[in-house]
C-alpha cells in the first residue's frame, strides 16, 4: 500500500502546476519565472515518501524545473495536499489546484529564471501565502550587477504580483553599460592639422 502512495504522489507531482479535474484555468507558479502552464519536474538521486507527513524528500543533486526556472538543492521536502493523497479533493473554483502545498529547499540553493540569479542557504515556497522565499547570505545578480544580503537576509518573491523584496540589509554593486568602447575613453583627442596660411 505504502509503495502504491509513493508512486501516486510521485506522479502527482507531474500535475502539480495543472489545473485539477482538467478545468481550463491558470495554474499557479511554484517557481519564480516559472510557467505557470509547465508542470514541476525534479531529478534528484534519491526519493524518499512519509506516508504520515504527506511529504516526499529528494536528496542528491536535486534540480526542480518549470518552465525556464530552475531550482539546485541539496535536498527538498515537497510537503503534498493530503486530500489529493486520499483522493478526497474537491474540484478546482476556477484557478487551478496545485497539488503542492509546501516546499523547503536546503543549500546551498540556487534559483536561476532567465537572466537572473539568486542563492541563499534555504528557500521555502508556500502555496497559501503564493511566496518563494530564499534565505540566508542572499546574493541576487544580473549580467554584472550583484546584490548581496547579510547573513541574516532573506528574499520574498510574491508570485502573484512577481515582486522581489530583500530584507535583512543589503550590499549592490551596480554595472551600468555605456555603449562605449572602453579602449577609447582613455586615448586622447586626435589634434585637428594645422591650417597652412594661404599664398597670395
């Protein structure tokens, strides 16, 4: 019965950002950048279910994708609705269920969405709050400019509004780009040829 569960959550996790009972609705974002009509993918080495918790634990190299966002941990918890487990759950109110309800990540974490790219020492994702938060010596970069949290700083990702907010002090170091060849800020000015006095 236990190994029948584990492969049912397992499988779930598949349909995690789809809509429940095949409605036609938006599905929710479970990563930041994500998209939302992409499923969760994770690979990882090893795959543990607790059937009590209703939560499945991978471990070893685990890398969660959706859409173009990726998420690199050295474990992750992902915490499953138990009604969707007992096949009790109702159906979806117009916007999608996720069949996550909780998600803790620990470190080092990396979440790469496009461009950017944030790692901290945890990252937790609640699916009642909508929020991706990454936790603890928070870096955020983008091409050549990094900001970097105190120990104690953390990252929220609101996944509804897709604001990013660092609290907890910060540190930027900001490159902006000019458009100019480096090389010729520093030659001098090419002098204009002297004028030859004309001859009468």
């Amino acid at each position: 019965m236990n190994h029948f569960r584990l492969l049912v959550a397992a499988g779930l996790l598949s349909l995690a950002a789809a809509p429940a009972f095949a409605q036609k609705a938006a599905a929710p974002v479970v990563l930041p950048g994500g998209d939302s009509k992409a499923p969760v993918s994770i690979d990882a080495a090893k795959l543990e279910y607790f059937d009590k918790e209703q939560k499945l634990v991978y471990s070893g190299g685990v890398v969660a994708k959706q859409g173009d966002s990726i998420l690199r941990s050295t474990t992750l918890a992902i915490f499953l609705n138990s009604s969707v487990i007992q096949g009790t759950a109702a159906p979806a109110k117009g916007n999608g269920e996720s069949q996550i309800k909780r998600m803790e990540a620990s470190g080092p974490v990396t979440i790469i969405s496009k461009d950017q790219v944030g790692t901290g020492d945890r990252a937790t994702y609640s699916r009642e709050e909508n929020k991706f938060l990454l936790l603890g010596n928070v870096t955020l970069s983008q091409g050549g400019n990094i900001i970097k949290g105190k120990p104690e700083s953390r990252l929220v990702y609101d996944l509804t509004t897709s604001q990013a907010v660092i609290e907890g002090g910060v540190n930027s170091l900001m490159t902006p780009g000019s458009g100019e060849d480096p090389s010729q800020k520093s030659r001098p000015a090419t002098p204009a040829p002297a004028r030859q006095p004309k001859t009468p």
